[in-house]
C-alpha cells in the first residue's frame, strides 16, 4: 500500500484553492486556519508538510518541533513569515521564492543575471547561470535592479541614498518585494534628479501609502518616471486559487514523488 502523507493548512483558502485539495490522492489533509503558534507546535510533529500564506508565521520553534516535516510551501511569492535559517539547517524545502522565475526570464531576453542572495550556494547559482556578487558590485553594475528580499531588521532602508549613489545614472529599480526595503524618499529624490531612469512600485512603507508619501507627491519628469501600482494581487480570487495550487503541487512533487520542487506550477 502507498504510503500516505500528512499535511496541515494553517491559512484560509479560497473555495478554488479547497477544490485542489479534494483532488490529492495519497495526501491526508488537515484543514485548520486560525491556529495559534502554540497549537501548531504541539501538532506539527505529526506532519510531513506545512502549507501557509501570510497569517502563519513558520518560525524556528515550530520547524524544530515539526520532526516529521519535508517541505513548506508558500502560497505566495514573500517568504518573510518563514524562518529561512531554521528550515536550511533543517533541510527543509522552501516554496515561493520569485527570484530564480525573474532570472529565467530575463536570460530569455538575452540579459546577463547577477545576483546578491546569502542563503543561495554558489553551485546552485551557477546551474541556473546566475552570477553571485555583493552588494556593492551589483549597484555599480546593474542596469536594472528587481528586489526580492524579506524586511527585516537589516533590510529595513537597505536601498536608499547610499545605495542609489553607488548605482549608474539611468537604472531602473523595481520592489515587488515588501515596503521599507527602498528609502522612499530617496527614491523619489533619485527620480526628480534624473539618476534614476525609472522605478516601478506596488508595496509601501505603510499600505496603503499616505497621502503625503513622496512617491505620491512626485511631480514633473521624475512621476513620468515612476509606475505605481496597489498591493492587491494576491488577494484577488484568481491569485489566491493560482497562488495556492501552485504551492500544493510543489509540496505534492516533493512528498509523493520525491521530486524538486518548481518555483512556479499552472
């Protein structure tokens, strides 16, 4: 008899994303949004798997008491309520990070793809033809800067007045990634004098943005510059079903099939 795999759902899905859970075969699931830090590490041990969105925060006590745990997939793109350190050392498989998505396609338009990651090994960089820097090579070369990167405490302003002017004139920054990595203000300083060639923005220090915040007050050559866009995306049902679909059949590969997981599954 095929061995049957436990997982726990600690966020709320939408009805899309229950219908996917109907579908698994081999995979017993259990459904229980809303539980506090406590309760899931008291159960988790009896888990192969944990899926989460935002609400749950995967923290190191919880991945140390989940011994029987192989994979955590995200239903969505930031990893910041994962403890990245904790499930390395633990060898767990990590879902939802974008980065290497943003590489592929960029390789695809021919453009060279270098990249600051601390939890990324250099050979896993070199097998998708990533080249590994610091920060200060990257700023000093790019020509188009893509942030993905969790905020926390040493990301909090990590590009702001410093960084811009370490950049070249004319590169364009994009953050998809959480607000308060990019030094709004300096941002939009770097917009209005033209180092800048162009930013595009859809996560702000505080959500959503003030009336004052400086990117909303640009005027002139420097807002011709800059694209803003609300944080809602994966809060729309179509996202939320393919956000969560995605994740599931990346914890399906690994717990089934003994397969890597895809960062990205339609």
């Amino acid at each position: 008899m095929s061995e049957t795999h436990k997982v726990l759902i600690t966020d709320s899905l939408a009805e899309q994303g229950r219908l996917v859970l109907e579908s698994a075969t081999q995979i017993h699931m259990d459904y229980r949004p809303g539980l506090k830090a406590e309760e899931i590490r008291e159960i988790i041990g009896g888990y192969d798997a944990l899926i989460v969105r935002s609400g749950t925060r995967a923290t190191a006590d919880i991945i140390e008491a989940g011994s029987r745990l192989k994979v955590i997939g995200r239903a969505g793109i930031g990893v910041d309520n994962i403890d990245v350190d904790a499930a390395s050392k633990r060898g767990i498989v990590g879902v939802g990070n974008i980065g290497s998505v943003l590489a592929d396609r960029a390789q695809g338009l021919k453009m060279k793809v270098v990249a600051y990651d601390p939890y990324l090994a250099p050979e896993s960089a070199a097998r998708v033809g990533i080249e590994l820097t610091n920060l200060d090579d990257l700023f000093a070369r790019a020509d188009f800067i893509s942030v993905h990167t969790p905020l926390t405490t040493e990301t909090r302003g990590l590009i702001g007045r410093e960084a811009f002017a370490k950049m070249k004139k004319g590169v364009r920054i994009v953050n998809c990634a959480r607000g308060g990595i990019v030094d709004e203000a300096a941002l939009a300083r770097h917009l209005a004098s033209g180092h800048l060639g162009g930013a595009a923005v859809d996560v702000y220090s505080t959500e959503p943005p003030a009336a004052d915040n400086p990117l909303l007050t640009l005027t002139g050559e420097g807002a011709r510059r800059l694209l803003l866009t609300p944080h809602i995306a994966g809060v729309t049902r179509q996202s939320s079903a393919l956000l969560f679909r995605s994740a599931w059949q990346n914890v399906e590969r690994v717990l089934a099939r003994g397969e890597p997981p895809l960062h990205r599954v339609y």
